[in-house]
C-alpha cells in the first residue's frame, strides 16, 4: 500500500536531516554552552527544515548550520539576561566522553568560558571560522553582515581567546593519571598531595546554581583553595564515590557521586599543575548524563 504524501515528506526529511544533526548540535552547543538548549535549537531546525522547499536547498549542511546558528543567538540573548540572576558562578553543561570524543574539534571548557566574554556575533564568527572551517561568505550570509566585518568579528574574538588555549597541552594519559591523584588527596584532604599537584596561582569555580551547595565566588590561589578542599574533606569524610575517569569538555577530570548526588569535576593543567578547578553540581545541569554504577568500568 502507498505511503500518503505527507508520509513520504516526513520521511525525506527525516532521512537528510538525521546525518547533519551531530554537526548542528555541536554548533548550537559551542554557542549555548547548554545540551538541552542545543537540543531544543536543533530540533526547532528540523521542524523549519520540515516546512522549507528542501529541493530548491543547494547545500543542506549550509543551510541548516546557518538554521542553528540564528536560533542560537536568538536563544543566547535571552540566556545572558537568565545568567545575570544565575546563584553563584556559571560553568556550561558538561558534555562527557564518549560523546565529547565525537566533536572533532579542540574547544575545551576554558575555551568555552573565554567564548562567554564575546558579543554573540564574535563568537558565531569565531566559532563557523575557525572550529566549522566556513568561508566568512557564509557567515555574512548567516549573521547578515558583509564579509569584511565577519573577518573582523572573527579576528577580535581570536585575539580574545587566544590565552584560553593550553601552551602545553597535556596528553590524555597523563590528565587523566594527575585527575585521579587530585580525586584522591581531594576527598582524603591530603594536604601534602593536594599542594603538590596544585599551581600557586590555581582558580577554584563550583556551579551549583542555588540548587546545592557550592561555593558562590571562584577561589583564587593555592592556599584558599587548599583550606576550602581539606575543610569539605574534613566535613563529609568517606562520602564521594569515584564513578568514572574521562574527559569532561576536553579536559581531564571525573564523574563522582557525592553524598547529596552527582557532579562533575574538570581540571586545566599546565607543566603538570592544575590552574583550574571546574565543578558541575547543578543538577539541571547533569539531567543528561548517562551515569554509570559505581565501581563500573571507566567511560572513556
């Protein structure tokens, strides 16, 4: 029997539509810094890409990238006003290995935070330039301005993030092996591990969002920050299971189960030391995660 017409769209585009979307959520997610708002943008595409006259589309990924890209900012002006009233510091949705494996791109969490200081067109620039490798052709076309100006949106958030990035990226064994060692002296307030494995110039960020508890103001410097993690350790002693050590937004770090529920921790390691604690605690936050048991096998 015959499928209805409508059937036979819904099918078309569905089937050209399913190859794009892990691109199109890399897209809106490098701009939201949310999953579920990245999520949300792109399934909006796919109703718009649904209605549009997709014969007459020459180019599908171009087309729906520059779909994606416009919602996107359209949903980043409403999130800055949100992340005004935001309880505490703002870290963006971890996204976990395997799926952060998949990127293939190098943004990691620092660099996402450094995105965060840009106008929402330096950042589309910057991000469809340099991490999507789109002409600044597109671009205008997508953020409707001339060439000229993408170029030079692009060149001013390049100028922005370009000490986000590591000058000595570490290898992923030997992030993984110093998280690990930090997960230990962390949760055992071991003060002699913990001050060495920490730079003296070390930042402290917890996003709890009000929803529990975490600190409300980065910790700066290894001496406060030594003080705040021996003071938790000392506090709640044996309540932290380790559940899994892999890459969280590209950088080395864990999940772990705490006593009032998970959280994620990412560390930014320079010549071996950290100089960056990230911790996820909200747990909006973390709906998306897949969590494993404890005691299962690493994810990564």
């Amino acid at each position: 029997m015959p499928r209805p017409p409508e059937q036979i769209t819904a099918d078309d585009a569905a089937a050209s539509f399913a190859p794009l979307r892990p691109r199109l959520v890399r897209v809106a997610y490098r701009m939201l810094g949310s999953v579920a708002e990245a999520e949300d943008v792109v399934q909006d595409a796919y109703l718009r890409w649904h209605r549009t006259d997709r014969a007459a589309v020459r180019d599908a990924a171009g087309f729906l990238t520059q779909v994606v890209t416009r919602l996107s900012l359209d949903v980043l002006k409403s999130a800055r006003v949100k992340r005004e009233t935001y309880v505490g510091p703002w870290l963006p949705e971890p996204l976990i290995a395997p799926e952060a494996e998949e990127e293939g791109d190098d943004i990691t969490l620092t660099l996402m935070l450094a995105l965060e200081r840009l106008s929402p067109l330096e950042r589309a620039a910057f991000l469809l330039h340099d991490v999507f490798g789109l002409p600044f052709d597109d671009i205008a076309r997508t953020l409707d301005r001339d060439p000229a100006a993408c170029r030079q949106l692009a060149t001013r958030a390049r100028g922005h993030v370009r000490a986000a990035r590591p000058r000595f990226p570490v290898s992923e064994e030997r992030g993984l092996a110093i998280a690990g060692a930090f997960f230990e002296a962390s949760r055992s307030g071991d003060l002699a591990g913990l001050t060495a494995l920490l730079a003296d110039d070390v930042v402290f960020t917890g996003d709890g969002g009000g929803k529990r508890l975490a600190a409300l103001n980065p910790i700066h410097g290894a001496a406060r920050v030594l003080r705040f993690l021996v003071g938790v350790a000392r506090k709640k002693p044996g309540t932290s299971t380790l559940l899994a050590m892999q890459s969280i937004d590209g950088l080395p770090g864990f999940l772990s189960q705490e006593r009032d529920g998970p959280q994620t921790t990412a560390l930014a390691i320079e010549d071996g030391r950290i100089v960056a604690i990230y911790v996820v605690r909200n747990p909006d936050k973390l709906r998306h995660l897949r969590l494993p048991a404890s005691g299962s096998a690493p994810l990564h």
